[in-house]
C-alpha cells in the first residue's frame, strides 16, 4: 500500500476516494484505490488500436529484423527478450539479458525502423519499484514506444517454459504504478504481464485475470495473461479482464494458434508474433548451412537465399551512393572556390 500511495505523480490524476477500515485490512483494496486514472495524451499504439481495431506485432531482434518488418509494412514490432538472448548471447531466455542491453538492442532496432512503433521487453525491470523507472526511462531514451513488465520472480524465463514463479500481486502492481510515473507524458504504451496462469492447474488462470485487472488499475495500458492452454482460457480472458489485451502466438508453445480476426472475435487488440522471425531465420541458416557443409558449394541453391541485389536494396545502398556523391560533389565544389 506504502509504495503504491508514493507513487502519485502530479503529471498525472488520481482517484481519491476514502480508505475505510475494511479496505485497511486488505491491501489489494488499497492498490485499487491509488492508481492513475487518466494519462495525459494517448500513444502511438493507442492510436493504431483505435484505427485498426487489433495490431499484429512481429518480434525482431536486431536491426535488420527490425528494418524487414518496417519495409515488409506492418505498423509495429517488439523486441523479443527471447530472441535477444538468443542473437547476442546465443543463450535460452532464462533471465541471462539485462536491462541496458534490451536499451541498447531498442536504441539500433528503433533507428532502423524508425516509421513504427518498437514495443520493448523490460522483463521483470530490472528490480524492485525504483529499478522499473530507470528501465522505462532508459527504453523511452533509447525510443522505445512501450515495453512489457512481467510479475515473475527473478531470475525469469520464457512463460511457454516450466518452472516459473511470480511475485506478490500487490509488489507487481506497485512496480507498475511506478513505471507510469516514469513514464509521465511520454509516448510509451505500458503493458503489463502477468505469468501466474501456470502456477496452478486449478486456480492459475482466475488467479491470473485478477492480477491483469488490477495491474490496469495500478496504470498499465494493456494486459497480457501469458499462455493461456486453450481457446475457452482465452475466451475468458477476453470476457474477464479490464482494458486492451494482448495475446500472445508463440510456434510450439503452449496457446494454440489463430489469426487476428479470430483473437478480436475473443477480445484481443495486440496479437506478438514474438519468435516467428527468429524461427524462421533460424530454420533458413540451419539448411543453408547445412547445404554449404555437405556440398562445399550453393551454387545449385541460390533460390534459398536472398540475392546481392536484393540485399543492397534491402539495406538502401543506393541512399548511402547518393549521400556519397553530395558531399564528394559539395567538398570538390569548396575546393574549387579555395
């Protein structure tokens, strides 16, 4: 209750009401009692969710991930905690990435594409409550436009993986009230996760919307339940939880599939394909590589490669030629003139 209530920022509106002594002997009644109710301005992200009525958000992982899916035309994209680990650490998501190298991986991938929206991945934030403002104002400094802040208990892993925990209800909620005072007037969607759908077969997934609902109360912009098992589980999700909602598409893990027409019928605005990139290249490099090893040659598969045109247009080559040749033209032009 402490840290919620000083937690109020005067950039943004609170409500007010009394604390009766019912509510003084349950905490989670105090949370929902000291939380921002109204944002100053609406986000980028909220303004495609209005437009378009759900978001599909591909996960990147490097720049050129993060320039392919600008040019390929959608209007956001996430950086995968998992697939970081997986790119610069060639390490499992098992709470091995830290908060400034997710900065870093935000500060290349959102100058490569810097037409949308880049959704990070904060993790847990780093820490306790003081710890989440450094990390969402690193993410905002580096041009992130949002990030996930998830309950598990440090050191965190993939939520399709076994073996997870999470925090107190009440501690998450704190950390994310604590992450919209750092956020302030800044054009950042805050999306709250919460993991415990796997800590109980029985009581996981009620357990887990009640912590959706309240973390919105605390001052997140969205909710995400991670991995829910089934269709009716999401069903419920979309029934039961307050405000926007992400779902989650991860190949091989744990939700079954759909389209985003199917997860709007459910309820869903934002719908990661967070590793289909990572998959996919993935699956490309390991047959090449394997062609290359066996045939000491591609010369017979070209087809599965991109090819060196292709790449430079990628890339925009022809830009850096005409940068190129202005300021060669502009310094033989001062040459002259001395």
């Amino acid at each position: 209750m402490s840290l919620l209530m000083a937690a109020k920022s005067t950039s943004l509106c609170y409500s007010t009401h009394s604390v009766s002594s019912k509510t003084k002997q349950n905490p989670r009644a105090v949370v929902t009692r000291a939380y921002p109710t109204v944002r100053m301005q609406q986000s980028r992200v909220h303004r495609l969710i209005e437009e378009q009525g759900v978001v599909l958000v591909p996960g990147v992982y490097d720049a050129l991930s993060a320039a392919i899916v600008q040019q390929t035309g959608f209007s956001a994209a996430l950086i995968s905690g998992y697939a970081l680990s997986a790119s610069i650490l060639g390490k499992p998501d098992f709470g091995l990435i830290t908060p400034p190298e997710m900065a870093a991986a935000a500060r290349s991938v959102c100058s490569a594409a810097p037409g949308i929206p880049i959704i990070a991945d904060a993790d847990t934030g780093g820490g306790n409550a003081l710890n989440v403002q450094r990390t969402v104002k690193d993410l905002i400094a580096a041009g992130a436009a949002g990030c996930f802040l998830e309950d598990q208990a440090w050191p965190k892993r993939c939520g399709h993986m076994r073996g997870k925990e999470v925090i107190p209800a009440e501690e998450h909620a704190a950390k994310i009230a604590s992450a919209r005072d750092a956020i302030g007037d800044s054009d950042f969607f805050l999306i709250a996760r919460t993991d415990a759908r796997a800590l109980s077969a029985k009581t996981g997934l009620s357990d887990a919307i009640d912590r959706a609902n309240l973390y919105m109360e605390a001052g997140a912009d969205a909710s995400f339940v991670e991995a829910p098992r089934d269709d009716d589980e999401l069903k419920e999700i979309g029934k039961r939880t307050k405000g926007y909602r992400l779902c989650n598409m991860l190949e091989g893990g744990r939700t079954p599939l759909h389209t985003p027409d199917e997860l709007k019928e459910m309820g869903f605005h934002l719908i990661a394909h967070p590793l289909t990139s990572l998959y996919a290249s993935t699956r490309a490099l390991v047959d090449v590589l394997k062609i290359l090893k066996e045939k000491g040659t591609t010369k017979d598969d070209l087809e599965k490669m991109i090819t060196f045109e292709e790449f430079n247009r990628l890339v925009n080559l022809g830009e850096w030629y005409e940068l190129e040749t202005k300021y060669s033209n502009l310094r033989n032009a001062l040459g002259t003139n001395n």
